[in-house]
C-alpha cells in the first residue's frame, strides 16, 4: 500500500549528469516540457511531462508552466545562530567575531532563544529555496538540540554539531576537551541517523581549541568515521598569522588539523582563500572538501577565493551563506557573489556552474551525492521550483534570452525569494510564494 498519493511536478527540469567544470555545460540535462514524478518521499521517475502523465493518470498535478524545477539548495555552511546578527557592521574576522557572534552565540544556552533563532533560519532557508543546511551551532547542546528538533519537524536533510572551544573565547563560550568530547558523543547517540539527520563533529577552528581538544575531537572522530567533520580554514590572513604563533611546530594551518587527527575525505573546511601549494596538494589527495562562501568573504574582507583554480586540480568545492558572516540567505545571491569573485580573478563561471555548485557540488562535498542535490529516480525528492521572471527587470532580460543559461543567468545575478515559487522537502510542498 503506498502511504501517499504520487505527485507530477511538471515544468522546465534541470539536472545534471556529471560536474560541468570537468565537463562544461553540456553535463546539464534540460527538459522544456518536462515534469519529476515524486512518491514516498522520492523521486521515482524524471521525464516528458506528456509522457509521464499519460504514464501515471492518478498523480496528483502540479503544472508551474515554464518556471524550473531543479533540486532544492544545499547551503554547506552556515552558524543558525548567527541568524540575529546578520549584517553586522565594520569589522573584520576575529573583531567581528569577539564584537557581534560571541556575545550573541552566549545567548544559546537558553533552550527557548535557541528554538525560536533554529526555527527562524530555517524557515527562512526554506522561503529561499534551500532544503540542505550544514551547520554549526554554539557550545551549547541545547543549540544542537534546538537545531535538529526544528530541522526534523520539517522534515529536512540537515547537519549540525556543537561548536567547540576551549580558549581564546569568552568564559560562558569556552568547554574543555573533555567536555567537548563527551557532549559530542552524548549529541551523537541522541540524534545522529534520527530521521533525516547527520550530526558533524565540529571544532570551530585552531585559534579556539587547544591541542588537547583538538586531539579529544580527532579522537572522537577515529569513533565515529562515518560522520563529517567541519571547520574554518586559511580565512583571512590575520587569522592564519595567528594559528602560526599558537601552533609553531605546525607547517602550515591545515597541518594543525591534521597533527590532530582532523584531517580525512569526511573533513569539510569552510573558506580556504590563502592556501599555500602544499596545503593544496594535501588536500587533494585526501580527498577533503572546501566550501566557498563568496557574500561573507566579500562581507568581512577576507579575500577572493580561487574557484577555478582549485577545481581545476581536481578540489571537492561546495558553496554556502555562511550565516551571519554572509549577507544573504539566498543560494540565488550567493552564487551571484561566487560569480563576481571569480571575474575579480579574470574567470567568468558559467551559470551551469554556479547552478551545479549550489546543489550537486554542495551535496558532494557534505558526501550526499547520491541523496540530494540532483534530480535523477531513486533521489530525495528535495525540489525547488524557480520563476525565470521574478521582477520586472529580471524579465525584461529573460524575455531575450537565446537557451536556458541566457534565461536562468539573471536570475542568478539578481534573483532573491521572489524568485522561489516552491520548495518542496522529502516528496511535499514546504513553502509557497505569498500572492
Ligand atoms: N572562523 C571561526 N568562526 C567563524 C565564524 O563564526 N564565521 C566565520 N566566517 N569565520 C569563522
Ligand atoms: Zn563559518
């Protein structure tokens, strides 16, 4: 017996057959009158829409004319709590971070503030598209519950992890490694695997954890090899002075995480702007993942991340908000800010891209691949239904568009919410438009 009514999804359907920067864009696959079956939480069929409906006459209709269909979002790094103190003005990272996040991040302990800030970024992520979120919460384990509880009462594939720091932070936001270690643990057995849930073991970077919580962490991670592991790296160059002079044995800052045994194809590291050749080449053949925030390296004058260059050499790349260091809750903007990072690197990114970065490359580098972050059978149906024409400027510029990449690329460039007909999570609608 089928628990729900099969649901037809018919529009324009965008997904991919492999990674467009390896294989430019003809690894998209585009349907014009196309349409994605979804049943049971899944995607159980990708086609001609005529085709498909006459197929299955008893799916449920849902026809959004000429917007696209595509997989939803996948925001490989952000801070929920973060949230309240997005745009945050004039400073740079570790002032940024002792002036506005500290103080904020310290209000976390209070299961209330945590549950309504959880609820409120994800339901704004939902209003924007977004279905995946990776995300750090504070010190706090009422911050990772308050995240999943939220996160599992809307069904959604999300990923999350006590932040842990035990120095260089202040007195009510600083653990021991002991404690980062057991309230980890504790975090694990409580919510890793509960529904569509992952929990990430997360130091929030070296210039926070002493060397024997880094190593508590590395430990904790030897455990639990299957779980994902995220934290800052090579940000800003203040910061990565400063990680020197903590850790002078180190070759370099990623040799800090992996002398801690926080190193592995599962090590997901956001930013990564100033990497030496070395740091590079480690990276590579490891297999661990960057992910590039472009609004918050823009916003807190970090630098301009070598997108081409790293995928190039073959790097795992993902893309994220990183809330509330970045300025916008929008993938649309975000890619739009990786595009214009890469131009002030003499590199123009196609909008197959930006679009694969968003969803497949994201979903990739959080080890999802095959769950999310696409639209092919047997997939999550985590779905996002896209208006080409949201504004009256971004139509007027559609309207002379050539093929799909000339239609979708101002929406990319100048697309917020508006532009988010629907999201739809595990096979259902979660947000629609207003009006
Ligand atoms: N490095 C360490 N913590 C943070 C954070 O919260 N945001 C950003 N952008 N960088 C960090
Ligand atoms: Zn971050």
């Amino acid at each position: 017996m089928q628990d729900e009514p099969s649901r037809l999804l018919v529009g324009q359907v965008l997904s991919f057959a492999g990674d467009p920067f390896a294989e430019g864009p003809v690894a998209a696959r585009h349907l014009t009158q196309g349409a994605v079956l979804v049943q049971d939480g899944r995607i159980a069929a990708l086609g001609d829409a005529a085709a498909l409906k006459a197929a299955h006459p008893g799916a449920e209709v849902h026809d959004y004319g000429d917007a696209l269909i595509s997989a939803g979002f996948v925001d490989a790094h952000i801070h929920y709590p973060q949230t309240g103190i997005i745009a945050s003005w004039g400073k740079r990272l570790i002032d940024w971070l002792n002036t506005y996040t500290f103080p904020e991040e310290a209000r976390f302990g209070d299961a209330a503030h945590a549950c309504a800030v959880a609820e409120t970024c994800l339901d704004l992520m939902l209003a924007h598209g977004t279905t995946t979120v990776c995300s750090y919460a504070t010190i706090h384990p009422e911050s990772v519950d308050a995240f999943f509880a939220a996160a599992l009462a809307r069904g959604m594939r999300a990923f999350a992890g006590k932040t842990c720091m035990d120095r260089n932070a202040p007195d009510d936001l600083r653990d021991t490694a002991q404690a980062a270690y057991d309230d980890s643990k504790a975090l694990i057995a409580r919510w890793q695997g509960v529904g569509r849930l992952e929990y990430v073991i997360t130091p929030r970077f070296a210039p926070t954890s002493t060397p024997a919580q880094l190593s508590a962490l590395g430990a904790l991670w030897a455990e639990h090899p299957d779980l994902l592991m995220q934290t800052h790296l090579s940000e800003q160059v203040e910061e990565i002075a400063w990680v020197q002079s903590l850790f002078p044995q180190a070759r370099d800052y990623l040799d800090v995480y992996e002398a801690h045994g926080l190193l592995g194809p599962g090590a997901v590291f956001g930013h990564g702007i100033h990497l030496s050749a070395r740091e590079r080449a480690r990276l590579r053949e490891v297999g661990a993942a960057l992910v590039h925030c472009p609004t918050s390296n823009a916003f807190i004058g970090s630098g301009l991340f070598d997108l081409a260059g790293l995928k190039g050499e073959g790097q795992r790349v993902g893309l994220a908000t990183d809330i509330g260091g970045g300025s916008s809750f929008s993938m649309l903007r975000t890619m739009a800010a990786a595009y214009e990072v890469a131009q002030l690197r003499g590199v123009a990114v196609h909008p197959a891209q930006l679009w694969w970065l968003a969803t497949a490359g994201s979903a990739s580098a959080l080890g999802l691949g095959g769950q999310v972050g696409n639209l092919a059978e047997g997939m999550e149906a985590d779905l996002v239904v896209i208006d080409l024409a949201s504004t009256p400027a971004i139509g007027q510029r559609a309207a002379r568009a050539g093929d799909l990449w000339e239609a979708l690329f101002p929406t990319i460039m100048m697309g917020d919410e508006r532009a988010v007909v629907e999201t739809w999570v595990a096979g259902r609608p979660i947000h629609r438009r207003a009006g």
